[in-house]
C-alpha cells in the first residue's frame, strides 16, 4: 500500500512544475521558465501599545440640533453580542473595540466582552453609548479587479517595487490586492448584516447593511443583489425607501426581514395579487429631537412593501401616536415628526399608539415595548402555520415575540428577557430521517437553541431543550459557528420550507479600526482588516448554506450544508484514494487559493493527526489539522501571516482578542472515520465536519504567492479518500478546465497501469503530455486556448498509446507494488487492453488552435504541444509588458 501510494504521489511530482521551474514538453522540446511570484508593498506594521483600559467614543452632536450635526454624527453600529460556551444564559456583549457601534439611545456608555469571557448568572442588558459621528469620508469609483486566468485569482498585478514575504495589500495602490470570487461581496463599501432576504419570483432577493461612501461603519443604507442560483450575484442600486437619509432628522436603516404576502394579508397589493413586505429597524430621531431628551428612543421597527423586490413604498399606515411626558401629560407631534414615523409598525421609548372609542375618546396610551429597553432592533418576520398568522422575534438585547394578523398591528408574545442576543431568528427545522420538527433559535449566528415554539401562560413563547446543569436543568446551547468570523445569521423566507441561510463574514473586534485610549491619556488607532483589503471594499458574507436538524449521539444538533447549487462552480477536478503518512506529499503541484476540497480518513492505532496545509509558501501557512487523541478539530491561522503585517490585535472589555490564532472544535468519528469539507477563497477559509454540524469560518490574508497545499499524517499512516477542485468565480471570465480535469483522470489511471505492451514511443509522449497538460492547469499564464490545447494534445497521446500495443494486454489482479516508478517503461502490464484505431491527427495553427487534419500522430501531438508552451509563454510575456 505504501509502494503503490508513493508511486502516485511521484506521478504528480513528475507532473508538478512549480511557477519558478522550468516546463519540459514533448514533441517540441519546448521550455517555458515562469516568472517567479511578486508581492505588493503591505501596510507599515502596527505600533505595539498596551492594552487600553476603555474604547473612546466620539463626542456626539449638541442635544438641541441633532440634524444640522449628522454630518459630524458617526451612526451607531449593531453590536455584537456573545455568550460564553458554558453558560446556561446568552450575555449581552458590546463589541467596544468597534468605533460607534450600531447601538440603542444615545447616552450611555457601551460595555463589551469577548467570546472566550464567562457569563454572569445574570446577564445584564448592555447599555447604551452615546452616538458617535457620522463618517462621510468619500471613496475613489471601484474599478474592476483584474482577472485571473487560473484557479490563483490574485486580482492585484504585482508592483515593481515587490519584495518577498510581503502581502498583496497596500491600501494605496489602484487595483484590489483580496477579493472573494465565489462568496458574495459587495463591489465598494463597506457591509455587514444581511438583511431582507427572501425568494420571489424565481429570484432571490439579498439585502445587507451598506454604506457605499466608506469602508469604514457608517450611516447604514441597505444595500441589493439578487441572483436566480444563490451563486451568481447581480448588485443593484439602494432602493430610496432604503438609503440614509438627514433630510427629516436622522433617518437610519439597520437589519430587518423580509416576507411574501402571498395573501395579502396587509391590504398594500391589488385584489388577488401577493408582493413583499419588509419589516426593518428604523434607527435614528426625527427633526426637533433632543439627544437624551427621552422623548423618542433610537430604535423602532417600520415597513415597506414592494411588488417586484426592486421598487419599494413607505406607506402612511396613518397610526396615531403621542410623546408621553414624565408627569404623565402628553405632547403631540410635529407634522415634520408624523412623517418621520408615518411607515413605524412598532414604536419606543416615551411614544405611544393612541387608542380612541367610537366616540373619539382616548381610551389607552399602549406602549409597544413592555420591556422598555433601547435594545430594540433586527425584526425578523415569519409565517406561523399553527396560530395562522404572523410572528416576529426582536431583539438587540432581550428576546421579544410579537404576532400579527395584518404585518401593520402587532400583538406582543412573549418577553423573553433572559435570551440576550441580536439578530435572532427561529427556523422551523426537519429532523432528518424522521417526520418530526423542532425549532431552532439562532442567536447571531454565534449560539443556537433547539425546542419549541408553543403558548405558555396564553403566549407564544420560545421553549429550548434542556440539559442537566450543576444548578438543575438549564438551557442547552450551541456553538453556531468555532471560528470568529461569521455572525449575523439570517435566512431566506421561501415558502417551499428549504431554509438557506447566510452570515456576515467578519468579527466587530477588527472589521474596522479601532481608535483606544492609552493609559497615559494617549490615542492609538489599532488597525483591523480595512489594511488588508484596501479602500475600496469592506464586507464579505459565508458559503449559502441549507439547515436542517440531525440526531446525533449527543443529541439534536443542527446541520449546515453549503447549498448544492456550489457544485456547478467546480472547475478543475483531481480525486485519488491514497495512503496519508509523513513522508510524502500527494497534493504536491497543486497550485491555488480558490478551491474546495474534501477528505475522508481513517485513524489507525498509533495515528497522531493529519494535517491539511493551505495557502501555503515557505514560510506560512493556514493549517487544519485533527487531533486523533483529543478528537478535537483544528484551524489555525497563528502562523497565516507575520504578526507585525497581520490586523492588530484589539480588546473587548479588557480581554485582548486576537487575529493570529488557532481555533478548535470537537469532533467525534462516525465509523472510525473523519470527514471535513474545506472551503477556500482568496482570503478566507471555512471548514464543515461532524456531517457539517461542525463550522468553523476563519478570515486569513496569504501572500499572493501562497498558493500550496501539503497533506499527510503523523504516526501510523492512513488510509484516506480526497476530492480537489478549483472554484470559479461569478466575478469574472473563467478558463474552463472540466474535460481537461477529465483527461487528466483517465491519462493519470492508464499511467498507474503502467507501460505493459505499449510501445515506448507512445508510452513516453502520454507522460510528456500528461506532465505538460497537468503544469498548464496549474500555470497562471495559461489561457482558455492553452488549456484546450493542453487537453487535445493529452487526448491524442491516449488514443494513440491504445492504438499501438505491441499485442493484446493479459489482466492481472493488482496494481504493481514494487518502488517501479510508473513512469518506467519495463513496468508489468497490468490491464487488458484492445489496440484502437488511432483517430487522424490535426496540425495547429500560427495562433495556436487545433485546425485540419493531417497525418501522422507524431506530429500532431508535437505540434500540439508546442503550440501551447507558444501560447502561454506569449501570454506571460504580454503580462510583463503591460
């Protein structure tokens, strides 16, 4: 078994030519020396500093003009909140290393803490800080990335002052140094939260917090995609009902949702028609408020409805509402204030819905908050099949419900004040191989509840399952994701119950710097991501990925499947079964930063690990490695990157959180196995296990020219399954590699047979095109036509090796396991095989194309090869001169 692993691992060696090697092809003895990796100029490295006792938040405006000072206002930020893994509650958790964080009133001071830190019994509601100011910085027009040919899609030229071990990512320079190709991101400026998700007519329709003038959090528009396969992604402009405005006070739109009324339940469509309805978090106060006033709050929930998902009205859904003085006398609102609220469905802070008699007499002052907290924010809207109706779950801090029969007046449910989280979201789940459906309550994406949503004391409420604790029964709670980088949960309201679901890829802690006070009184800015990828654009989301609930030897857990329709993004394609040990590499060759990749193993006693190296080079590495004695999953970014280039560390509420570190899950076998899925895009790794109810999802910045990968196993080798293949990129043109990844196959199966009666000519010029065909896969210089003629040349030379055996090949039962390379002529026959009628050879053209046919393979076959190393030399040659 080891013999005959390492004879297919010397297969892609001799197949593997590096960029900096020099390329021997058939026929034309032609040689290609590729130009050697270049890296861009990074950032100057951040200025060590000790860890600052507090975040300084930006003075806010004067209380008595807030609308003249918006301008000099930095918008509030959604916050982050996180729980501590074993805590029976969520803790509310500001993300105070974030400038001005999207937040609740103005006034008070936010506090923060990090994932890592416990929970107190009592989780207090986290408070509010006052608004910071208003970001206008303006951004240059993003011009499109440059393109890549091969499955390294480095969209930034190398500069000529490129030095060795620096990373592709000088904020200055035109072209962006990162951009993720098959993860949706925006073009220009900065995102968060994906909002207002939905599938209507065949189109799926994708909003997300956006403020396009900056790559830094500010005044929140949401911004729109939308795609017909969750993978090709089309950007439109911000609806009006959806950009920021200060035109009538500070008019902000943070998360929210977004349904088919299929019935029309709330009037706003033609007789007989359905559309959508969007239920979002107004934040902000209207003309003639005074910050910390307490008349209005900062956050309260509002409407829109569309027929098509592009064109959006704010209705005037003509509610009556009054301030509500301290002394208990009330105050009317202002025609420019009536405006302000005039789409508002659920109010807060001092204002109150009117409810008259028939008479017109004010019957009740109804507050819409019965927990009175600012927290009051990302509306998600749902249909609920068994009450007939629909539900909302509210939150920013305390968990809240709400029904409606109409979209427009809401009932509160329950108030579930000990569930602190943002974002929420309760998905209606099936339990896979059974009849059975549970409820599962996402908590940002970071935590996740499994139970029920039933009426309890005469109102809805969240139920989770629960588990014994030192203390008695407590809620059981999950880890929704391993790694930081993923937050924000949020799904697509589809009515079929395929539930697909998509995250915010980034973390609070270093998505945009972050400016600290010293001890000594001193600032500091404590650079985040922003340094990475330039100035154009800030904001990725995760893999789309479909949910359901497995049973597991633990219990309920649920389930994360990047949704099938990825599939269709795999280009180039490499599949072996082999033997994993430490002293040899089967991925040697392999060439890329955009790929997915699949392995399953198996330990043996006295494995130690086996470990995935990816977005390698020399000295760097992202590594995803499992522990067979501790049964813990690793992804490591500790050695990414040097530690002065990479985004500085940053602190929540005294605790340092760090970019350069390794992040861990359990993960039990299933058969004395282990299978994870790798997903890797320019910058950022996701790892799927435990039949993908394990995530971990990780932003790492390689330098452009790590682009290897290395496996093997430590201890007694392994017996393992792997699937490798490039992704295409919904950006940009894609060289289309899939009947070469075919060929390649079939070329590399013939060639583990070994030569048997071939005749030595045509045995050798199947290795040379195989060699040569495998390097141009591999090559950044290679073009669609050299990769055609890769494949046409490859294709010909196994025609022609069936064509000529010396005579009929005997079967024998195994493939050779003597050290033979397979490469050797003498090796044994192993297969049987028929000669073939060899097909008629083609000649190839000046410009490197397949043209008519001529006789003789010899000459096809050299032609052809030397075609393609014309064609990606003069290829590489145009690039230098550009």
């Amino acid at each position: 078994m080891k013999n005959e692993n390492n004879k297919k691992v010397n297969l892609i060696k001799s197949a593997a030519v590096s960029a900096s090697a020099m390329m021997v092809l058939s026929g034309a003895s032609a040689a290609i020396l590729a130009s050697e990796s270049e890296e861009l100029v990074a950032d100057q490295p951040v200025v060590d500093v000790q860890a600052p006792e507090e975040v300084i938040l930006e003075t806010a405006a004067e209380e008595n003009d807030p609308v003249e000072a918006a301008a000099e206002i930095e918008v509030p930020q959604e916050t982050e909140i996180y729980s501590s893994t074993n805590a029976p509650a969520a803790e509310a958790e500001e993300e105070s290393a974030s400038v001005g964080e999207e937040s609740e009133e103005p006034g008070q001071a936010a506090e923060a803490e990090t994932p890592e830190a416990a929970a107190p019994a009592d989780p207090a509601v986290p408070a509010e800080p006052a608004a910071p100011a208003v970001s206008e910085e303006a951004v240059p027009e993003p011009e499109a990335p440059a393109v890549s040919v091969k499955a390294d899609t480095s969209a930034a030229a190398p500069a000529d002052n490129a030095k060795a071990e620096t990373p592709a990512a000088d904020k200055e320079q035109e072209d962006e140094a990162y951009r993720e190709q098959y993860h949706f991101s925006n073009e220009q400026g900065w995102s968060n939260d994906p909002n207002g998700m939905v599938y209507f007519n065949g189109t799926w329709h994708l909003f997300f917090q956006y403020y396009p003038d900056g790559v830094n959090h500010g005044s929140m528009s949401w911004g729109h995609a939308t795609s017909t396969d969750l993978v090709h992604w089309t950007e439109h402009e911000v609806p009006d009902v959806f950009k920021a405005s200060t035109d009538n006070g500070m008019r902000f739109h943070f998360s929210g949702s977004a349904v088919v009324d299929k019935n029309n339940t709330s009037g706003f469509f033609k007789e007989g028609e359905q559309g959508l309805v969007a239920v979002w978090t107004l934040a902000g106060m209207p003309s003639g408020a005074s910050w910390g006033s307490g008349e209005f709050g900062f956050q309260r929930q509002c409407i829109a409805y569309s027929a098509d998902g592009f064109n959006w009205t704010a209705p005037d859904l003509g509610i009556e509402r009054v301030i509500l003085n301290a002394d208990g006398t009330t105050k009317e609102l202002t025609a420019d204030q009536k405006d302000f609220f005039k789409n508002v469905v659920l109010a807060e802070g001092s204002l109150r819905t009117v409810v008259r008699d028939a008479e017109g007499n004010i019957t009740e002052l109804v507050n819409e908050d019965p927990l009175n907290n600012g927290d009051f924010r990302d509306p998600k809207v749902f249909w609920h099949e068994e009450s007939g109706q629909w539900m909302m779950a509210v939150a920013g801090g305390p968990l809240r419900f709400y029904s409606s029969k109409d979209l427009i007046h809401w009932t509160p449910e329950a108030m579930q004040g000990d569930i602190i989280t943002e974002c929420p979201e309760l998905y209606y789940l099936p339990v896979e191989g059974t009849d059975e459906y549970k409820y599962v309550l996402s908590e940002g994406g970071r935590w996740y509840q499994v139970g029920d949503f039933k009426e309890v004391d005469g109102v809805w409420t969240f139920v989770p399952d629960t588990v014994n604790g030192p203390t008695g029964d407590v809620a059981a709670r999950y880890n929704m994701n391993y790694a930081p980088d993923a937050y924000a949960a949020q799904s697509f309201y589809k009515e079929d119950g395929r539930v697909v679901m998509v995250q915010w890829m980034s973390n609070w802690s270093y998505a945009d710097n972050s400016t600290v006070r010293q001890p000594d009184g001193s600032q500091v800015t404590l650079e985040g991501i922003r340094k990475m990828l330039g100035e154009k654009h800030n904001g990725q989301f995760t893999l789309m990925a479909d949910l359901s609930v497995v049973r597991t030897p633990e219990g309920l857990r649920l389930k994360q499947t990047p949704v099938a329709e990825y599939d269709q993004m795999k280009n180039l394609e490499v599949k072996d079964d082999i033997v994993l040990d430490d002293k040899s590499n089967p991925l040697e060759g392999i060439h890329s930063q955009q790929f997915q990749f699949e392995i399953e193993f198996a330990p043996e006693k006295g494995t130690e690990k086996v470990v995935l190296e990816v977005l390698k080079n020399k000295d760097y590495q992202t590594t995803i490695w499992y522990d067979v004695n501790t049964g813990i999953l690793h992804v490591d970014r500790s050695k990414s990157m040097a530690a002065e280039q990479a985004p500085a560390d940053h602190m929540q509420n005294g605790t340092w959180f760090k970019f350069l570190e390794d992040y861990t899950a359990p993960v039990a076998m299933t058969n004395g196995k282990i299978k994870l899925k790798v997903f890797v895009d320019n910058y950022s790794v996701e790892v799927y296990a435990g039949n993908d109810t394990i995530v971990l999802t990780e932003l790492v910045f390689p330098y452009k020219d790590a682009d290897l990968l290395n496996l093997y196993a430590v201890g007694t080798p392994v017996n393992a399954t792997y699937s490798f293949a490039t992704m295409d990129s919904y950006r940009k043109d894609n060289t289309d590699m899939r009947n070469l990844s075919g060929t390649l196959a079939d070329a590399k199966d013939q060639l583990e047979r070994g030569q048997g009666n071939y005749t030595d000519e045509s045995f050798k010029a199947l290795q040379d095109a195989y060699k040569a065909a495998f390097a141009a896969a591999f090559n950044p210089d290679s073009t669609q036509n050299s990769i055609n003629l890769a494949n046409y040349a490859l294709t010909n030379a196994l025609t022609n090796l069936r064509a000529n055996a010396d005579k009929p090949i005997t079967v024998t039962p195994e493939k050779p396991t003597t050290v033979t390379d397979i490469y050797d002529s003498t090796a044994k026959p192993v297969v049987s095989e028929t000669p073939a009628q060899a097909v008629s050879a083609a000649s190839v053209s000046s410009e490197g194309t397949p043209t008519a046919a001529a006789t003789g393979f010899g000459m096809t076959l050299a032609t052809a090869i030397g075609a393609l190393a014309g064609a990606v030399f003069t290829n590489r040659k145009r690039r230098e001169q550009e």
